[in-house]
C-alpha cells in the first residue's frame, strides 16, 4: 500500500496582493523617516538578538511576519540614505532606483548574452552616462563597483602592454602601474589578482593640493621601461577616497600620450562632479583617457551595487575577456557582454540608470551634485568659524571635508578625536566615520546624498562641538 506525501511548497502563506501590500508599507515607511533627520539609532532589542540566535528553520512560517522582522532589523541597521549619513562615500538610495531593482529583480534578466530589449537598454544607458561626464566611450558595462571596474580597465590595459598575457601569463616581462599614494586600494587589490603583483603598484608623490605628480610618473615610467619593466596604466584618482583630491588628468594624458601608456581614470566618487559647473574644470582631459570607471551608487545616488566601466575602444575589452564556450554560442556577438565584462550571470543594473535619467533627468542630477559641492563648502566655512575646530586639508575640491576637534585643554587630539567618532556614533544623531590624514586622527564627513540639508551640515558641526566638548 503506497502513502501519498504532500511535498513542502514555495507559494507564500499569504497572496501576493497582501505580501506586495505590506512590502510596499515597508519601504513607504523608509521613505517618509528618510525625508528628514532622526534623532538617534535604535538599538538592536532582546527580541531580534533572540531571532537572529534562531537555527535555521526546517519550516516556513508567515511571510508576513518575516517581512515584519525583516523591516525591524532593517531600521536598526545603520542605513546610508539617511540626510545626516556622513560616512564613507555613502549611496543614499534614490526612489527611481529601488523601483528599478524591484523591476529588475522581479525579470531576472541575465545580461550575460543577449537579453532583448535590456540589451539596448544597457548599450543606452552606457551612452548616457558617458554623454553625462563628457567622455567619449565606444563601450561599456555595468559593474558591482569601482573595484571590479578597475580590475576590468586593468585587465584590458595589461593585455595592450603585454599581448598575451591574459593566456601565457606573467611569465616574462614584469609589468607595473602608476598611482597617487592616496589612490583607492583597490589599484593594489587588482594588480594583485591580473597577476602584475602588488610590488609593481608604483604609489607616487603628490603636490600642495595632494594631486598625482605628473613629473614623477614621466620619471617612473621610463624608469621601469629601462629596467625592462612594462609600463601597464597609469591611474588619475577623479576624487581620492581620503580627501577628494582630482588628480591633473589633462598632464597625466601628455606624459602618457608621449610614452604610449594606457591612462585610467578612477572616477568612482568624484568623475559624476565632472558634469557640473563648479566642478567641471577639475575634469579636463578626461575624454582623452583610455578608460573611466564611475559608481552610479556613489554621486548619481542610486541603490547598490551599480558600478560603469567606460572604454574609448570596444575592441579593448574583446582583445581582453573574450571567449569561445560552447554553451555560449556567440549567434549575436556584438551583443554578447560576457566577452567584455568579468561577471556571467549579471543582474540589470543598467535599469535604474535608465529610469533615474528618465524620471529625473539629467539637469536635475546635475543640480544635486552641485548642491552637494555647495554644501561642503558650507561645512568647510563653518569649520573655520570656530576655534575648537581644525581643517586638515585646505577647500574642498569636490565634497570631503577631513575636520577635527581641537579642544586647549586636550593633550593627545588623535585619542580625543577617535573617542569623539565613537561617542557621535553611539549618539546617532549623525553618522561620521574616522580617518587618519598626514598622520592625525580625524572626522572624515563625505556629502554625497540628495536629501542633505544645509541644516544637517550645520548640525554635524553643533554636535561635534557639543560632544567633543563633553569629552575634553
């Protein structure tokens, strides 16, 4: 006699309309305590650590619920769209882009061979984000971010410079790359993993404004080359990660121009600042570079992870990462991005490009940045109004201000300084984080969100003052 066993199911306890329902309660919640600061961060109850201690379930449970839970845990995480999130260089989560990963998610689309319409969309949106920055790319892809769109630009620099490499390898001549000594890490992270080694990162002085020399990478370059070494790229920072430096790209584009060496421009924070009118001039000879990368979740504001690798040549990304498999038959090669990205399986992150350059266009993008530009110049006034704060960089070029507090009675600033970010952390009232610039121990506040106010600015300054002067 045979027993009949019903198997467990995937379909939700509750329909659709109802779990769509609350989702949307959720994130419409978000939205409106976005709108303004909140004052303090809640803590982690006893309730959610018992619930984040629980094994993994055999069995489901209500959906609605789970959604609950999640929209509980989800308030008490730090959460980079909050007005008053100075830390990092933070996305902050623009509506038009929630919606587009809803959408993107809900379709799935695989953009690793050719998806139809969302092909097209992406080849667009790589249009528009190079129109938006004034750089002339024949190609481009959508990225997890700036690190992995660094590996990629490298990648296809390495290729120029050492035909063969990507299959033979490493195995004669050595190859370097040229950087700021305030350039992003992730430089080191992918001449690591292409193989060059972190040794051949070649991290260089910088002037006055802490710009790329762009004599001491002439001078690095033919060095290298008389030792037999191979000058793979030379990497402009378009807004350094400590302290928003631009490095000069139009010299670093003579120097590489004259020695026929691959110039990248890392413009993950700042390149989108690039578009406006106070800023744009820092820019200048970014449409002579090899390649750009730019993180449309850092100054265009969308959700993570949307990163944009741009290149002046497709063929360059091909000669680099193309491939013949065959369960990929290449029936439409042109339209093939497995053949000049990293990533098979790729979500649609070009879609909440799309939309926000849709719904908002791109005037109003531009505005945005500039509104932050102007907001860090605020904060940089308000610093210098006040004794007991100190710059550690002069005006900002983009939207870093490195500050800290300097009270006459403390002897060690660099301990006063870290217990002050602890203290304005566990207050919550804004969200800073720690650095260290030319050895001091400072507040390293980043303005990149829509939904700052000048207010907001005007606060980070009253409460660092307020906190730091409760600790001295």
């Amino acid at each position: 006699m045979s027993t009949a066993f019903e198997l467990p199911s995937l379909r939700l306890d509750a329909t659709r309309e109802e779990a769509l329902e609350r989702a949307s309660a959720i994130v419409r919640g978000a939205w409106q305590s976005f709108d303004r600061a909140r004052p303090g961060q809640p803590v982690i109850d006893e309730r959610l650590h018992e619930l984040l201690r629980a094994a993994l379930p055999g069995q489901g449970s209500s959906v609605l619920q789970a959604l609950d839970d999640a929209a509980q845990l989800l308030d008490v995480s730090i959460a980079q769209p909050r007005p008053r999130f100075f830390a990092f260089v933070g996305s902050s989560g623009l509506e038009i882009g929630v919606l587009g990963d809803l959408l993107a998610s809900c379709f799935d689309v695989n953009l690793a061979v050719w998806a139809g319409a969302a092909s097209e969309v992406e080849d667009q949106a790589v249009r528009w984000v190079s129109e938006f920055i004034g750089y002339p790319a024949e190609a481009g892809a959508f990225t997890s971010g700036g690190t992995i769109s660094n590996v990629t630009a490298f990648a296809a620099a390495r290729e120029r410079a050492l035909p063969g490499s990507r299959r033979a390898g490493m195995t004669a001549t050595p190859g370097a790359l040229y950087c700021s000594q305030e350039a992003h890490y992730s430089v080191v992270r992918s001449a690591e993993l292409l193989g060059l080694g972190s040794e051949q990162v070649r991290s260089l002085p910088v002037d006055g404004r802490r710009r790329l020399r762009p004599q001491a990478v002439a001078e690095a370059v033919d060095a290298d080359r008389a030792a037999g070494v191979a000058p793979v790229a030379v990497v402009a920072t378009a807004g350094t990660t400590l302290t928003g430096a631009v490095d000069p790209i139009d010299a670093l584009a003579d120097v590489c121009e004259a020695r026929g060496v691959w110039l990248h421009v890392d413009g993950a924070y700042g390149v989108a600042a690039a578009s406006t009118p106070s800023a744009g001039h820092l820019f200048a000879g970014v449409e002579r570079a090899d390649s750009v990368t730019l993180d449309a979740h850092k100054w265009l504001f969308l959700p993570k992870a949307c990163g944009v690798v741009l290149v002046r040549r497709h063929d360059d990304l091909h000669g680099a990462l193309a491939h013949e498999e065959d369960y990929i038959p290449h029936e439409r090669p042109e339209h093939h991005m497995v053949d000049i990205t990293l990533e098979y399986s790729r979500p649609f992150r070009a879609l909440k490009v799309w939309l926000a350059f849709r719904a908002h266009g791109a005037e109003a993008i531009r505005a945005a940045i500039e509104r932050n530009l102007g907001q860090a110049r605020l904060l940089y006034a308000e610093v210098a109004r006040h004794d007991d704060l100190e710059h550690l960089c002069g005006e900002p070029p983009l939207s870093i201000v490195p500050f800290r507090h300097v009270p006459a009675d403390v002897e060690d600033l660099d301990e006063h300084n870290a217990l002050l970010v602890e203290a304005l952390q566990a207050n919550g009232d804004v969200w800073v984080a720690p650095a260290r610039v030319d050895g001091k121990v400072c507040l390293r506040p980043c303005v990149v969100n829509y939904r700052t106010t000048d207010d907001d600015v005007r606060a980070l300054v009253d409460l660092t003052r307020e906190v730091g002067a409760s600790l001295a």
